[in-house]
C-alpha cells in the first residue's frame, strides 16, 4: 500500500488529514482503539484515524473464515438504536475487546474484526523464531498461563500466535493488547507536550515470565521482548515503534 501524505476520508470531511508522527498516545477516532505513532490526523479538530482505519475496504476476507465476506462498517451492527445497550454489544473475533466503531462485520456468521485485527501478519519471524497466527490452539499463553483469554467475553477464544519451534511459545493477541493497556495505566507523568515519560513507567511481567537460569532464560526473554514490541506495534497502528520494547526492557531491570 502506498502512503499518501495528505487523504480525504468519508468519516470527516471537513477537513484533510495529513499523516503525522506524533511520538505520543492517541485515541482513533474510527474504531475508537489506542494508538500510537504514526496517524492521519486534523489539527483542527484533534481527529486522529490509524492507517489501518484511513484505508479500510468496503469489503475483505480472511483465510480464518474462507466461506465469509466481510464488509465495513463505520460503526458496529446493531438490533436497536441505543448505542449502550448491553444485547447488542459486540466484540472482536481476534482480540476479544468491544467493538466501539469502525468494523470489519460479516452478517452471514456474525463475525467481526477491528481493522488493526483484520491486518495482523499470518507470519512473524522473531530473534529467528518463526511465529504463525492461529484460532483454534490447545495449549496455554505464556503470558497469562490460560487457554482461553481472562477477560474476554464467553465463546470468543481468540486468536493467538504459536512459534513453530520445539519451545512450543503461545501469546493470545488479547494479551498483547492488556499489555499495552497496562503501559498506559502505569504511564507516569506526562511533559508538556503530553508524551510519555519513559523514565516513571512500570510494567511487572508475570512472575511465570521472569525465568532465570544461564543463556536460555535470557533467550526466552528476548523472544518475549521482541515479540510483544512487534505485536503491540501492529494493534497500535505504527508497526515502526519501539515503545513497548523500551517500557519492557525498563521493567526487566533490576
């Protein structure tokens, strides 16, 4: 995909957004999802869309739901017009989380997708580790020792990302967003210009992650490490940052 610097989008037209780097924090104003880095943003009207969002399809597919079309919507499905109304919340058949705005819906099987979901890699090579997306796995998350995602709501498993090597690595997608729900809860204080200060901010890993023991606990680790920076990157719509690897590596620390 090629990016543009400055698009119109149907969700304002008002104004063009023009794509930006701010290394802070933001709120997409389209699937209402957290954000970081790179956007399409207003200045005027502080309107911020992940590229995922800015460039969604008016159709697409996925090979988890071959028979299935799934088709935009720029706000999640409904039965009646109350948009608080608990019998017609929806959630996200990869992550687990609500859907609050822009979404992938398939109206044949009920499924649905946040956009930044929808584009997650089928494959991911990490520090040589080759990671392949999966629905249906048996075996438990390392990050949360479950099979099944702690929070999520009853039937929605998840997808995960299972490493193809003997070490049998799992992460739930779901975890690697609380994850990055846990950097923003324990953020610190801001500057001024509202970006993060590195420095205040604690992120304990499970104690079940905290392995120790020569070259292959710090192995361990570093796939850990790498991993969540590289899959927090992609759900905050700017697969380039290096956020979470450094709020990571600062919890590491003794």
């Amino acid at each position: 995909m090629t990016t543009s610097t400055e698009i119109t989008h149907i969700s304002h037209p008002q104004h063009p957004l023009k794509l930006k780097n701010h290394q802070k924090p933001y709120t997409c104003d389209g699937c209402k999802e957290q954000g970081f880095g790179s956007r399409y943003r207003c200045e005027l009207c502080n309107y911020d869309l992940h590229t995922d969002c800015a460039f969604a399809h008016s159709t697409t597919s996925h090979e988890f739901f071959k028979s299935c079309t799934f088709k935009f919507l720029s706000q999640r499905p409904r039965k009646c017009s109350n948009s608080q109304c608990k019998k017609c919340m929806r959630y996200c058949d990869a992550c687990g989380k609500p859907i609050q705005g822009f979404v992938y819906h398939c109206k044949s099987k009920g499924w649905d997708l946040h956009p930044c979901c929808r584009n997650l890699a089928n494959e991911l090579e990490i520090d040589g580790v080759q990671f392949r997306l999966c629905w249906k796995v048996s075996s438990k998350c390392i990050w949360c020792k479950q099979r099944n995602p702690v929070g999520t709501v009853n039937g929605i498993r998840g997808w995960s990302y299972v490493s193809k090597c003997e070490k049998n690595y799992r992460f739930h997608v779901y975890c690697a967003t609380e994850m990055v729900n846990q950097v923003w809860k324990n953020g610190g204080n801001k500057g001024s210009d509202e970006r993060l200060s590195i420095e205040t901010v604690k992120l304990p890993l499970p104690v079940s992650l905290n392995r120790s023991g020569g070259s292959g606990g710090n192995s361990f680790m570093r796939i850990v490490k790498v991993f969540l920076k590289t899959l927090a990157g992609i759900l905050l719509g700017d697969p380039t940052i290096t956020l979470t690897s450094i709020f990571v590596e600062l919890a590491c620390k003794d």
